[in-house]
C-alpha cells in the first residue's frame, strides 16, 4: 500500500489539532461558571459512535485486505484479529498501570473547583495527573496518525472524535493541578502540554515504521486492526462510561447513535 507524503502531512497536522484540543477543556474549566454536562455526554457519546463505526467498518476491514496481500484466507483472519486485540489490550495495560485517582478519565467537572482548597502538598498529584493524561494520549496519537494515512476521507471524523474525547481530559487534567498549585495559568499550560504526547506518538510511530520496520502491506494492516482496537476500547471503556456520568444515560446513547448515522452516512456519500 503507497503512502504518500501529503498524506502524511495530513495525518501529523490532524493528530496535532486532536491533542492540543486538551487546552480547549482547559479553558473551559476557567472560562465558565457550570459544566455543561448533558453537551459533554451528548458529544461523547457521538465520539464513540464515530470510533467504533470507522473501526469496524473501515479500519479492520481495510487492515484484512492489506494483510491478504501478503497472506491468503486464514492465515490474514487470525492475525487480524491478534493485531486488534492487541490494541485494546495496550489501552487497558496502560489504564492497568494508571493509579485511579491518578487517571484523567475520572470524571471533574468545573464546578469542583469552587470546592477544593489550594493545597501546596497536591503538587505531585498534579504533576502526576499531566503525566497520566501524557501517557493516555501517546497512543491515541499513534491511532489518528494511521487513521489519516489510512484514509484522508475518514481521517477528519477521526481526529474530531479524539478532539471531542480529549476536552474533558483537559478539564480533568487542569482541575487537580489547579489544586496543586492555585495558578489558573500554570495548569492550563500543564493541560495544554500534555496534549503534545499525541502528536509525539504519531512521531515516534511513524519514525520507527518508515526507518526501523520498514512499510509494507502486512505492517500495514497490523497497524490499522491495532488503531481499531484501541479506538474500541476507548470507546467503550472511556468514552461512554465518561458520557453517563455526566449526563443521562440516553443521552450518551443518542450521541451514540447520532455518530454512526453520520459517519455511515459520510462514507456513502464519499
């Protein structure tokens, strides 16, 4: 499977946009008053919808065809199937290793801020919260890194679904750190770094593919059932769970649905 270099540059820019979007939870954590709660699990639950609609549909399907090149019948199943387990598997070892008070995805909400106050000695928990969201992040970029070079038409839905994903992220992130040191200023800056681990991993990923292991088919789709299994269990893990608690539960479901109409919808359309 070609690759091109405009691809290329398209993924990275995506994967750049998806991270960063953690500075936009950030803001909203100090700009606003309430959290708007039933937008969030609304939103997150269409992020799901998208994610696990492009894996299923597009992502492992591809990552089959591109394994077939090289491997017939079975043979390209059964490693398509290891491949996107494994990447649900690297997801849940990484939350496995997260301490959970510790993990960006507990639910915060602005709110909290009001009633939590400044202690110096929370330093290291908001260092560690930064690092946490840091370690969450780097394959998530990875993720939206191969989506893009997968297929440009489905690479916009997928980094605004991340995007979407990542601002609670940033509003978690900001809240303890706001904690640790009562500077508005240095946990935005916090936040708004630790959405930088996306664009990295897309880095390293792609540095290690191109110069170490070489692009090829079977890589290739290894990596695209990998990117579906770890946008799955995102999906049903974090994004979803995240959803009803902040909303109703039909909300997140509503989202849900909402997300793979649509992005069926895109991919008839185009």
């Amino acid at each position: 499977m070609d690759i091109s270099w405009n691809n290329v540059l398209l993924a990275f820019t995506l994967t750049l946009f998806a991270g960063l979007s953690t500075g936009i939870g950030s803001a909203i954590a100090f700009l606003t008053k309430k959290t708007n709660k039933k937008f969030l699990s609304l939103s997150l639950g269409f992020s799901a919808g998208v994610m696990i609609y492009v894996s299923f549909v597009e992502l492992f399907p591809t990552a089959k065809e591109s394994i077939e090149e090289v491997y017939d019948g079975k043979i390209a199943d059964i490693i398509t199937a290891i491949a996107f387990f494994c990447g649900m598997g690297l997801i849940a070892v990484i939350d496995k290793l997260i301490p959970s008070y510790e993990n960006p995805h507990e639910v915060k909400s602005v709110e909290s801020m009001a009633q939590q106050p400044h202690d110096k000695k929370l330093m290291r928990m908001g260092i560690f919260s930064a690092l946490a969201i840091g370690i969450h992040n780097f394959p998530e970029g990875l993720a939206t890194f191969i989506a893009g070079l997968s297929n440009p038409e489905i690479a916009y839905p997928i980094a605004f679904a991340i995007a979407i994903h990542n601002i609670p992220e940033g509003i978690a992130v900001s809240v303890p750190i706001f904690f640790a040191t009562g500077n508005r200023k240095k946990a935005f800056k916090l936040s708004f770094l630790s959405g930088l681990s996306e664009p990295l991993g897309a880095i390293i990923g792609f540095v290690l593919i191109y110069f170490f292991i070489g692009i090829n088919a079977v890589v290739l789709g290894v990596l695209f059932a990998l990117v579906a299994g770890i946008m799955v269990f995102i999906s049903l893990d974090e994004l979803l769970p995240t959803a009803k608690e902040y909303g109703a539960h039909h909300l997140s479901i509503y989202g849900l649905v909402t997300g793979m109409g649509l992005m069926a919808f895109s991919l008839l359309l185009f």
